[in-house]
C-alpha cells in the first residue's frame, strides 16, 4: 500500500547559517555598536536566544534574524515566538524563540480528523512525531497532501518517504 509521512522539521543547517549570518551584521552594524545585542542559537535546546539593552532592541535584533532566515528559505513558522521578554540583569534583557521539531500530539490529532472528514480514501496514524498516511493508490496520496497542503497553510509541513 502507498504511504506518505508528514512531518514538521526545521532546516537546522539554514537555521544555524542565518545565525551566523545574524551574529556577524550585528557585531558590524553602527547602532549595536557598545550594546548587549546578540542573537544565539542553542542546538540541543532547539533555541535561539535574543539578548538587547531594552525591548526595542530585542525588535531589532529579531528583524534582523528574520530577515537572514529569510533569505536562506526558512519560513518564520518553525519558530515560537511568543516567550516573554525577561530581564536577565542590570539593563539587559532576553528573549527565547522556541524552534518547532515534530508535529505536537494536538495538530496530529488535526490532522487525522481532517483526513478522516475529508471523505478521501486514506487512513491517517500518528507515529511519534509524525503522521503516516496510507491508501489504496497514488492518486488519493496526491489529493490527501493537496489537501494538508490548503488546510495547514500555516504549518510548515514536509511530505517524505514517498512509497509505493
């Protein structure tokens, strides 16, 4: 039987490169110069921290890395950008973007029911971190990720090990 898997899985080569990249315009960029700013990126954490002297440099510093992932083709949605802004000492402040790995249990779930209502020939399974889809032909496989594709528009969703 032909099956898919979906999967939610940064580039963490790109992501450390627009980092980098983040990390050498702000050490040269004039209005960092003498301040606090400094984007870092924590692997095993899957994290990168933003630190600045208030909460509008931590908007700067932001900008600036969303533009460099940007460029390199990561789309901003692998990151969780809602942590707070938490003073970390004197005058300086940080703040956490979580990087998003493997589907959470609540959008697995999504997306099985989805599949499920969708009325199409397919059998959805949440596997760990990923959800396996399974069908009859290669065609209902082709419709069920059009079909992600249009209703999770806002998860940067990825479909491998294509098998027949």
């Amino acid at each position: 039987m032909p099956s898919f898997d979906a999967v939610l899985e940064p580039d963490m080569v790109a992501i450390k490169n627009s980092v980098s990249n983040a990390q050498k315009e702000i050490a040269t960029r004039f209005d960092f110069k003498g301040t606090s700013a400094a984007v870092e990126l924590k692997e095993k954490e899957k994290e990168i921290q933003l630190v600045g002297d208030g909460d509008f440099q931590i908007e700067q510093v932001s900008t600036v890395l969303i533009g460099k992932l940007t460029k390199q083709g990561v789309t901003v949605n692998y990151l969780d950008m809602s942590g707070k802004i938490e003073k970390i000492g004197g005058d300086k402040v940080r703040q956490t973007y979580k990087i998003k790995a493997g589907i959470e249990a609540e959008l697995a779930k999504k997306i099985t029911g989805g599949l499920k209502n969708s009325k199409l020939k397919v059998q959805a399974s949440i596997q760990g971190d990923e959800v396996r889809v399974t069908g009859k032909n290669r065609d209902d496989l082709q419709l069920a990720i059009a079909l992600l594709k249009k209703e999770f528009a806002d998860q940067p969703l990825k479909y491998q090990n294509f098998r027949d």
